[in-house]
C-alpha cells in the first residue's frame, strides 16, 4: 500500500518525541507517538462505545463483548491467546466505560507487528461462541455480586447514577443479571457491526517502532468492518437532587455526596481538578485533615471529579461507623461552607498545582500512560494534548478560576447523597438540616 494516501491530519512535539494523528486509507484514525528512548511499545484500539450507547433490555452489553473477545477466535482458543501473548512478552488488557471501550497489549518494540497482530485477531475474528457466552455470563454475575457485597464500590455506582438520572450517563456499565441474560450471540453481533465501525474507532500506538508498517497493518485489516454509525443525539435531564438509603448487615457506613459537574472541555476542567485536589484529593487536603485527622470519625475519605464528552461529576466519599454518620456529615457541610465564605489560600493552589503536576507526568513516564491519553483524547474530545500543553493549562490556572469552580461544588442543597449502613435513616434530613 502507498502509504502517501493516508493523510496526515496533525502532528506536534512532545518533549523528546513527536505525536502524528492520520486518518488511514479504511477511514479509522491513527495516533502515534513516537519516543525514541524506550524499548517497549503500547498499542490500543479504541471504540467509541460503551454504556452511553446502550438501550435498556441490552444494558451491559459493550462490557460483555470486551470480555467476550478473549475467548477465542476463528484460528486461537481462549488459552492460545494468552500463550501467543506470553510468547512476545506481551501485557494484555481491556476495559469499558461510559464512552468508550479499549483493548491494548505493551510488548518489546521488537513484537510489536506481532502484538498488533494478536489484537486485529481478537478484535475482528471473535467466534462468540455460545457456550463460551454462557459460562462468560456466569463470570460477570459473580462480578455484579462482588459490586454488591463490596459497599463502598455499590456507594460509588449509585451516586453516579442518582447525579445523572435522566441522561445516558446513568446506565450502568455492568449492566443487570436480566438485560445481560438477555443477550443473545445475534444480538451481540448485531451491536458490534453498528457500533464497531471504522470511523467510531481510533488506534493509539506509543513506542518506538516503524509506525509506517502498523498502519499498514491496521488499514489492511480494519477495512471489513462498517464505514459508519448512526450518530445519536445527547439528551439530558435538569438536575435536581436524590437520596438513596441501602441497608446491610455491615460493619461500616458508606457514604457518598455529589452534584453535577463540567464536561472535558468546559474551561473550569483545570481548575476543578486543582480544587478537588485541595478538598480531597491528598492527605493534606482540607476533607482528610477534618474529617479524618482532626474529628477521627473516618479511615477512608477522599473526593474526586470526573468528567466525559458532555457532563461531569463531583464526588465525596467517606467510610464511618454507624453512629457518627451525622457527624461525617456536618464535617463535609463545613468545609463547603468554609470554601463558599472563604475560598482557598494561594498557598494551597501552589501546593495543588504541583501535586497534579507530579501526578499527571508519573502517570506519562510509561508508554501505557501516553497510549492512554491520547486515545482518549482523539476518541473524546478529537484532538491530542502534549504534556507540555498539560502542564501549562495547569500553571495557568488562577484564583478567580477557581472562584468560578468553586460555584460548581459549594452548595450542598445541589448534593445527592447515598449511604450503605445498618439500618434506615433519613438521609436526605440529616444533609439539609
């Protein structure tokens, strides 16, 4: 194949390396990065699919099929995968999300043909094979059973789902034990030929490797699967608060508050990250000096925001004893009081900028790291950032940037809130009052 026919949509330096992003002849894109230093490539092929995607009576399905395509294919078995894998010193791995789902191998430059090989297999050769499909099912119901008897984990699912009610964010990614019994091995094939298609898909490639013949590889293989999908339109409900109380014979109360967030391109993204930093994001926050440190009432309590293509979400997790759930609570209303009256020092937007700094370049110095940005980045938001971008977008960020992120998160009349503990209580009174 002439390779002067796959366009060169985009390229940029990074550090030492460069970062190109083609669109190959099939139509798929193609983001490479190239680091001259390393001795090991990272390759993904992402799909953009996942749980946003799915209809209610098939909920589940884009995680069933990720486990589904390691389990054999029309020339390996389930085992000849992972023997073909260990017999290139290869590392190999899915996962499925809300958006997007994503299948890479890390390898030695010198397998990575052979990697990129293994995974066009899996990806387009997959037998679904029925008994394999019904003994997978079995697998992810003890998976489900495991999300229900782990009670911070249900907390974590919960809250999201109560944050969105209403929108596509919240199905759940798991699915339920009657929509995944549902799916049938034609109704698996039937949502990877709509929704795996050449132009939903996008390859990460992070190494130093003749990017040249992996496209090759890739546009030879990738051209037998649909040109498109149907595009379908975002909707999405007003948000307005919820509670929800599970009782189990536990130990330990499970508590979760959280409110809507901003989406990955919304221009507070940055200063939300830093702020959610200085809330609960380390052990010099303000949530694990109060809450932990100072009143003793937990082990455990820390904060995160997460954001996809069109929404987000801010989350406080704390696990307490039974009888000092009040308390925990109180502490929380305290410091998003403290910080609507007071806002943050510049010391501590200093301290934040740093450790997310630090944070951002540990998770780059491994060419997982960097496959894994830049395949998110084109499937979700279709541009790429250099580390470089990254960490000037973080420096830039300003006092009054995170005043105006501070409005997201304050209010706790905009709280949902889910508790796991051992017996009923009015939660959504205890958080208002």
């Amino acid at each position: 194949m002439n390779m002067t026919i796959n366009k060169l949509n985009y390229r940029k330096k990074s550090g030492e390396g460069m970062i190109e992003t083609r669109k190959l002849d099939c139509g798929t894109r193609i983001v490479m990065e190239q680091i001259p230093y390393v001795q090991s490539v990272a390759i993904g092929i992402w799909v953009k699919t996942g749980a946003v995607d799915e209809i209610k009576n098939i909920s589940g399905i884009s995680h069933f099929i990720e486990h589904m395509m390691f389990k054999g294919t029309e020339k390996r078995s389930a085992k000849k995968i992972a023997e073909d894998v260990d017999r290139i010193g290869g590392q190999i791995n899915a996962f499925t999300g809300r958006e997007a789902t994503c299948y890479y191998m890390k390898t030695l430059n010198s397998n990575a043909e052979q990697a990129a090989e293994i995974l066009l297999d899996m990806f387009l050769n997959s037998t679904f094979d029925k008994t394999e499909m019904s003994r997978e099912k079995q697998v992810i119901y003890e998976e489900m059973k495991m999300i229900e008897d782990t009670p911070d984990d249900y907390a974590h699912e919960e809250i999201s789902d109560l944050i969105f009610k209403g929108c596509p964010y919240e199905k759940s990614i798991i699915g339920t034990q009657s929509s995944l019994k549902s799916i049938s091995q034609a109704t698996l094939k039937k949502y990877i030929e709509d929704e795996y298609t050449r132009d939903s898909l996008v390859i990460s490639i992070v190494g130093n490797v003749d990017m040249d013949s992996l496209c090759r590889i890739f546009d030879g293989k990738l051209s037998q699967l649909k040109a498109e999908k149907l595009a379908k339109k975002f909707y999405n409900e007003e948000y307005e608060p919820h509670f929800k109380v599970k009782v189990k014979d536990i130990e330990q109360s499970h508590l979760c508050m959280g409110t809507r967030g901003i989406s990955l391109e919304d221009d507070r993204y940055y200063a939300l990250s830093l702020l959610n930093n200085i809330m609960g994001g380390s052990m010099s926050s303000r949530l694990f000096q109060n809450i932990r440190e100072q009143k003793g009432l937990a082990y455990s309590v820390y904060s995160h925001a997460s954001s996809f293509a069109n929404a987000g979400y801010y989350n406080i997790y704390a696990g307490v004893s039974h009888d000092k759930i009040s308390d925990a609570i109180h502490g929380i209303k305290e410091e998003l009081e403290s910080l609507k009256k007071d806002g943050i020092t510049e010391d501590e937007l200093h301290v934040a900028k740093e450790q997310l700094k630090a944070s951002y370049i540990f998770g780059q110095e491994n060419v997982n790291g960097r496959m894994f940005s830049n395949g998110k980045n084109t499937i979700l938001l279709n541009r790429i950032y250099t580390p470089e971008e990254v960490i000037g977008e973080i420096d830039a960020v300003t006092m009054e940037d995170i005043r105006k992120a501070s409005a997201l998160i304050d209010d706790i009349e905009q709280y949902s809130a889910v508790i796991v503990t051992n017996k009923k209580c009015d939660l959504k009174k205890i958080v208002r009052s």
